[in-house]
C-alpha cells in the first residue's frame, strides 16, 4: 500500500499530462456554454457582463479551488477518492451516512447522463456557422453512440493521447481569451467581489443567475473522483495552468460581449451576430480549426465521465449498494473497466437527453441541479471527516458553513430550472436512487433475519459425512460461498444445504468467505484448518475497487495449501488417487428467496419485490464472485423474515384410516 501512495503523491510529466487528459474534460470544456447560459435571454449590459464574471471568477476560486483542490483532495483513502471512498472513511460514525453518499453517488450518475450530450452538442453546434441547417442532433447521436460502442475495447489507446490534446485544447482558451482581452483590458475588474454582489442583489432576477454561473465548477468532482488515477500533487499543480486558461477565455467572452453590448441573447445561446460568445472569438479562418478541438475536447470529457461512472457503479457493487453486474476488464492497464449494463443505461440516457433537449441551450436548465446536490453531501460527509482527523469544532463549523451556505445558494437558484427541465436530471437520479436504496434495504432486511449456527457442533457430522460410503460422492471438494463474518459460524441454510436438503458427501469441506475492507487495493486471506484435511476456511479481504476474481485467488490458496502439505487433493477414488489424479471441485452458491409464507408491511414488500427485479435482471452472484460457472452450482433455499400468520385447520382420517 505504500507503494501505491507513494507513487500517486509525486509529481512527473507523464502525471501532468495524464491528469490533463482524465480529470479535467467536464470543466475544462464549460466556456462553451457558461457565459451563453448567463446571458440567454437578456440585454447585455456592463453590469451583466461585469457581474456574471465576477462570480464565475469567485465560484471557480472558493468551490473548486479552495474546497475541493485544497481540502477534499486531504481526505483520501490509500490515494483514493470520489464520494463511495470518502463515505468508507466516514461510515463508521454513523449509520445514517448512508443515505447522503447514495444521494450524492445517484446525482453523479444522473450527470453522467446529461454531460455527454451538452458537451457534444455545444461542440457541433459551431458547424451551423459553417453549413446553416445541417442536422447537428443526428451527428450528436452518431458521437455518442460511436463513443459508447468503443468502450467494450478499452480506451489505453485513445487515453494516451488525451493529455496532449487536452494540453492544446486550454492553450487555445487561453490564447482566444488573451486576443480580445487586450481590446478590453478593463474587463478585468471584474475580479471584484463588488460586481458579483451587485448582480446577485440589484440585477432583476440576478440571483438566479447563479443557476448558470454554477455550470463553471460542474467538473469539479471529477477532481476529487479520479485521485487515484493521477495523484493530489499532480492535480494541485495542473488546476493552477487550468484555471488560469479557463478565467482568460471566460475574461475574453467578456471583452467581446462588452464590445456587443445593447444586443440580445436568444434563447438558443445565439448573439444578434448568429455566433455564441465562444465562437465568436475565433477568427473566421480558425472556425473550422476550432470546431474539429472543441469537438474532439468533448469527447474526451464524455469519456473521462463515462469511465468515471464505471467506477462509481464497480465501488458501489463492492459496497453491495448495485445489483451484481457483470464487470469486464478490457485492458491490463489499472482502473481500466467496462460495465456492459451501466454502458446501455448511459447510451439510452443520452440519446434521451439529446433527443428530448435538442439544443445545448434546452439542455443548460437540467444540467447543474443533480449535481449541486452531490457538492452539498461531499461537505456534509467532509466535515465529518474533519471532525474525525482531529480538526477543531470551531474548524470544522466554518468549514461546513462557508461551503454549505455558497452550495445551497447554488442549489436554490437551480431549483429554478425544476420546471424548464431541471426535473430531468431529478428523475434521472430518482431512479438510480431506488435501485440503490432498495437494493440496499432489501438486503439488510434479509441479512437481519438470517440465521447463524456454531459450525463446530457440525465437524464430528461433517467428518463422518465425509467417511460415509453408503452415501454417493458428490463432489471431492465441495465449496460454500458464506456471509458468516465469525469463522467459527455458518449459515443455518448452508446446514440446511449439506445436510438435510441432500447430504452432500465431499472428501473435504471449504467454506470461503470475501470481506470488502475500507481500504482500496487490499487483497489477503487467512485461512483456517477447522478440521484437517475435512473442514477448511478461507476469508479472503479484498479492497472496494479490487476485482473479485475468486476462482483464481481461491486456487492460488489451494496451491499453496497443497505445496505446504497442509491439504491433500489427491482423489480419493482408489482408481484415481493411485495415478495421482486431482479430486474435482464444485462451488455452492445459496440463492436465498423470499417465499409466499412471509408477512411483510407495504415498505418492505417494496423493497423485496424491487430487489427480486433487479436479481431477475441481472447476472448471479457466481458471476460476480468471478467464478468459473462450469463449476458452480446455484441452490435456492427459502428465506423467512417474517412469521406467517397462525391459523386453523381441521384435519380429518378417512373412514379407512379410522378403521386402521
């Protein structure tokens, strides 16, 4: 583990430029559509231009800056981060830190439905400057579903090029800016607090315009998210450049609109001109240039995010808060999945939004209010963290008032998009959050009821089960996966199982446990001999963002057993074990199903039959272990969590069992 933080703590080229490619697309690319979000609709005016600035200059400064590059990147798990890692840090204080990591896990997803479409879009929308009324919707689509099918081969290839492009990409944001702002060099003083408090307060409606300035910072969780991929050092020194370049195109936007002022911005984000503020800095010769790099910058941020949500769906899978699905791994490079199931919901999600939006400008009002939700549970979950590193209360209160009381200003100006499409992004995170929620309850309704027994009043019966010859072999080594945290316990079903459903005779017993830890890359085991060469356990820790491949790490601790000469595989076919010949292995794994039997209340009947869905929907749990299926055998054994109710029932003989 050292290792692992040691290498993500130092700062190289290779880091920098990485860093650049990965964590910065979402934000990287908003001087796109920020400034036409502020000015839709409205004159432009100094104090519109002046304020708007003013506070995209303070958000980018206080929320991205100072809370998240400065003091969210501290609290790191082994160089980890993203809201799943910040809640394992945390979870211990509390039960109820589940409910605001799900929430903020379920607007991360939501996002990563509606920033791919409105970073494309505002992209290729810049072709209608060069071909009027081409189909920019149809190439949308085409970009997405292009961009969704590539990720079943993994992005290596593609990803190495994303840090230089990247790199060309705020380099020219910050040359544009730079072009127009020595027109204009009073533009900056907009740095001023005053004009953003002045915006806020005397401008009609100018609260609400926060609702558009916070789409400036909407990529600054990714920040957080993708710390294990390029290390807090490398992050801090690459923002300086970032910022710096996005603050001189925002600033140059600025200088033009000034030069524009008394002109109107239509509600499709277009000047009187025909151009949005972004692509009027171009020079006509550069347009088409600068297409082809806005475009190709928003795929990169499409893809960063889509990779992003991989992870947050693989760590929610460790935390057992997602259906087991099925998790792909296209390349041997670290961090580098592939959901197949998130991958469908997200391309759907897409297309949907680009469908039903049309235009960048339509997409703005349901973009910003999912994920303000995210930033306000990062610092509810922050400043628990906080407390528990040691940081004074009076620390801790300021902390958690200055970013609360900035996010919820954020959040209430967003809420005024709810009616203009707002309620989009809501219902897209409603709905990841009742497969979550429910996924989760469900399980802990089933785990409470589930019932454990001392596996060593067992060994004598398991032994003499084993030594039985009037009972046909079932397998030679037989294999049950358990939840039992106790080694010296096991489910009363895997009893059940063994003996009394089918005595299972085996040569030797195994039981196999996986503990996901809290710490991100731990993979050890421990087992134990409970009874030589009859009963063995193996608990397996393995890290919330390691694969789950069983199958190998169980038969890398056979091998091992094996060369110790701690076990014996040999068969004990007396055909068999004189050739030496390997006894067969057979896993067991228990799918406990709710029967008719159980009383449940309307909430918990709920929650069951969501999770009985999701089960239906998705692949098992052998397939989730990364067990090789040819082996497993799936058991259904009956679950009750509740009493049935009691009732009568007259039982009468038959005439002629009466006379017997």
């Amino acid at each position: 583990m050292s290792d692992h933080t040691g290498r993500h703590g130092r700062v190289t080229v290779a880091g920098l430029l990485v860093s650049l490619g990965i964590i910065y697309g979402d934000i990287g690319t908003s001087p796109l559509y920020v400034l036409s979000a502020i000015c839709n609709g409205k004159q432009i005016t100094r104090d519109l231009i002046y304020g708007g600035l003013s506070c995209v200059f303070w958000t980018l400064m206080l929320v991205t800056t100072v809370k998240y590059v400065i003091v969210t990147l501290r609290a790191d798990n082994k160089g980890e981060g993203g809201i799943f890692s910040l809640y394992t840090l945390v979870r211990r204080r509390g039960r109820w830190l589940i409910f605001p990591a799900v929430l903020g896990g379920c607007a991360l997803l939501a996002d990563g439905m509606i920033t791919p479409p409105i970073s494309v879009s505002s992209a290729v929308e810049g072709l209608e400057y060069l071909i009027p009324g081409i189909p920019t919707v149809k190439i949308v689509l085409v970009i997405l579903t292009v961009l969704f099918f590539v990720q079943q081969f993994g992005t290596n290839a593609v990803g190495r090029a994303f840090g230089p492009m990247m790199l060309v990409w705020f380099a020219m944001l910050a040359v544009l800016g730079v072009m127009h702002i020595r027109h204009h060099p009073e533009i900056l003083q907009a740095v001023n607090p005053y004009h953003a408090y002045h915006l806020l307060t005397e401008y009609p409606k100018g609260f609400f315009i926060l609702g558009a300035v916070f789409l400036c910072t909407t990529g600054a969780e990714a920040l957080y998210t993708d710390l294990g991929h390029c290390g807090k050092g490398n992050i801090r020194v690459t923002w300086g450049f970032v910022m710096v370049a996005l603050l001189l195109n925002y600033f140059g936007q600025g200088a033009l609109l000034i030069g524009l002022e008394g002109q109107m911005v239509s509600l499709e984000g277009k000047l009187a001109s025909g151009l949005t503020p972004f692509y009027a800095l171009m020079p006509p010769w550069f347009l088409p240039a600068g297409i082809v790099i806005a475009t190709t910058a928003t795929i990169i941020a499409s893809q960063a995010l889509i990779s992003g949500t991989y992870t947050l769906i693989a760590e929610a899978i460790r935390l057992n808060l997602w259906p087991k699905v099925r998790i792909k791994y296209p390349s041997i490079l670290k961090g580098q999945i592939y959901v197949p199931s998130a991958n469908r919901i997200l391309w759907l999600g897409c297309c949907g939004v680009t469908l039903y939006f049309q235009k960048a400008a339509n997409m703005e009002a349901a973009y910003g209010l999912a994920i303000t939700l995210n930033m306000i549970v990062t610092t509810l979950l922050l400043s628990v963290f906080l407390n528990m590193r040691g940081s004074s209360s009076p620390v801790v209160a300021l902390t958690l008032v200055s970013f609360l009381s900035i996010e919820m200003s954020f959040l209430v100006a967003n809420l005024d998009k709810f009616p203009h499409g707002g309620y989009v992004s809501l219902i897209m995170g409603l709905g990841f959050f009742v497969v979550i929620w429910s996924w989760y309850s469900a399980r802990k309704i089933r785990n409470r009821y589930t019932e454990f027994v001392r596996l060593e009043e067992y060994y004598d019966t398991l032994h003499n089960l084993s030594h039985d010859t009037s009972i046909g072999k079932y397998s030679t080594n037989l294999v049950y996966m358990t939840s039992a945290n106790n080694k010296y316990e096991i489910e009363w079903k895997v009893v059940y199982s063994l003996l009394y459903k089918q005595p299972k005779r085996a040569d030797i017993y195994w039981f196999v446990h996986v503990d996901v830890t809290d710490e991100p890359y731990t993979r050890s085991c421990v087992v134990d001999v409970l009874v030589p060469n009859d009963v063995i356990r193996v608990d397996f820790k393995l890290g919330f963002r390691v694969e789950p491949r069983i199958n190998q790490y169980f038969r890398k601790v056979v091998t091992e057993l094996v060369q110790r000469g701690v076990v014996d595989i040999t068969s004990r076919y007396a055909s068999l074990h004189e050739k030496n010949i390997i006894g067969d292995f057979r896993f067991i794994v228990l799918d406990r199903v709710l029967t008719h039997d159980n009383e449940l209340n309307f909430y918990e009947k709920i929650v069951t039959s969501l999770h009985r869905l999701w089960k239906v929907l998705c692949p098992g749990e052998e397939k989730a272990f990364g067990l090789d299926t040819s082996i497993v055998e799936v058991e259904r054994v009956p679950l009750i969590v509740s009493k049935p109710r009691e009732f009568s029932l007259d039982i009468h003989l038959s005439s002629d069992e009466q006379k017997i």
